[in-house]
C-alpha cells in the first residue's frame, strides 16, 4: 500500500499541522515487530513540524522501517527545528546523500 500526502504554498500554514500529524499518527501505527519492510519517505521536511522528528528513524529501525527524508537546504531546517534540533537529526541518520548543485559562479 502507498500512501501520498502533499501540500501546496498556498494552504502550507493550515495544511502542514494537519499533515504532521497524520505522519506522526501513521509512523507510530507502522511499529510492531514481525510486520513487513517498510519505508516513509518525506519530502521538503522543513515545511512540516514533527514533534520528536529526531526519535523516528532510530525507533523506525528497529521495525525494519526505512525513513528518508530530502530538504534543499540545513539552514531551512534550522529555521523549523532550531540549531541543536537539526543537528540531532542529521546526527540520528544512518546515511546521509548530500548533493549541491554548482552555483553560475562556480567552476564545477
């Protein structure tokens, strides 16, 4: 079963707590052991506040549940999550993809 939310910047402000919730509430329903694999996948992570965001993927692991989440910016995450909020997260990641895209300035 996939499951696809998704909000749009116009209703962000009212669509995002609504969001974050119904996240929380089906992430904490994946765990149980003997279920199957599986993976949440969150995309542009700072538009949306998850309360205990940084317990997931260490509590997720344990039920064989994947959690990847993409964001274009750290700073952004700071801003949503405060300086020591992001960086519980992105120290709670067992794996971390950084990709930067070369600016018109840069010789990459």
């Amino acid at each position: 079963m996939v499951l696809c939310l998704g909000n749009t910047p116009s209703e962000k402000d009212v669509l995002s707590p609504v969001l974050a919730m119904t996240i929380s509430a089906l992430v904490s329903n994946m765990y149980g052991h003997g279920r199957n694999k599986s993976f949440v996948i969150i995309d542009e992570l700072p538009t949306l506040f998850l309360p205990n965001l940084n317990e997931i993927p260490a509590t997720a692991r344990k039920y064989n549940i994947a959690t990847v989440v993409a964001l274009q910016t750290l700073a952004q995450l700071e801003k949503t999550y405060g300086v020591l909020g992001a960086r519980e997260m992105t120290e709670s990641r067992k794996n971390i993809l950084k990709l930067d895209q070369a600016t018109s300035g840069s010789s990459n």
